[in-house]
C-alpha cells in the first residue's frame, strides 16, 4: 500500500487538525465531535465501515462521499492492522 502524502481531492485547505496520519486520516476534537475523519474533509471514516457492514460495496461508498477508492482501501487496510495488534504475540 501507498501512504504517500497527496491530498484528497475535496480536500479542504482551511481545515485545520490536532492529530493526522499520513494525509489519510485526521482528528480535531472540535470537528464532528472528534471523530476521526478521511483526511482534508468532514467524512468520519466510521461512515465507510457502516457503508460495508450493510452489504454495499467500498466503491459506492467512495463515489457516495467522493473520498479516492485508493484512500478508502489504505484505510481499510490501516485498520486491519491495528485489529492485528490486539492480539497477543504468537507463542
């Protein structure tokens, strides 16, 4: 996967974040309840993963939204590692 550092395109320049990850997420706890978001806009990436748990497809989703399908899938991918560290090392 690319983590580069390109915006998204509705990326908004004005938006401002306490905390980013890569220009694919950020956090503000004063922006959508501190929700952490799709980089450069107001979208909380639980939307996507809601999106997915009722049966539509990941590129509905980024048309829907208008988030790149390639940052929606780094995500996606981000998350699945962070479920792989709540696992205790392998004996």
């Amino acid at each position: 996967m690319d983590f580069g550092n390109s915006r998204p395109s509705n990326y908004n320049q004005h938006m401002t974040a306490q905390r980013t990850y890569r220009n694919l997420i950020w956090q503000d706890k004063d922006r959508m309840s501190g929700a952490v978001c799709f980089y450069g806009t107001r979208v909380p990436i639980a939307f996507m993963f809601d999106y997915v748990e009722r049966g539509e497809k990941l590129e509905q989703f980024a048309e829907d939204y208008r988030i790149d399908l390639d940052v929606a899938r780094q995500v996606v991918h981000l998350a699945s590692i962070g479920i792989e560290g709540l696992l205790p090392p392998a004996a």
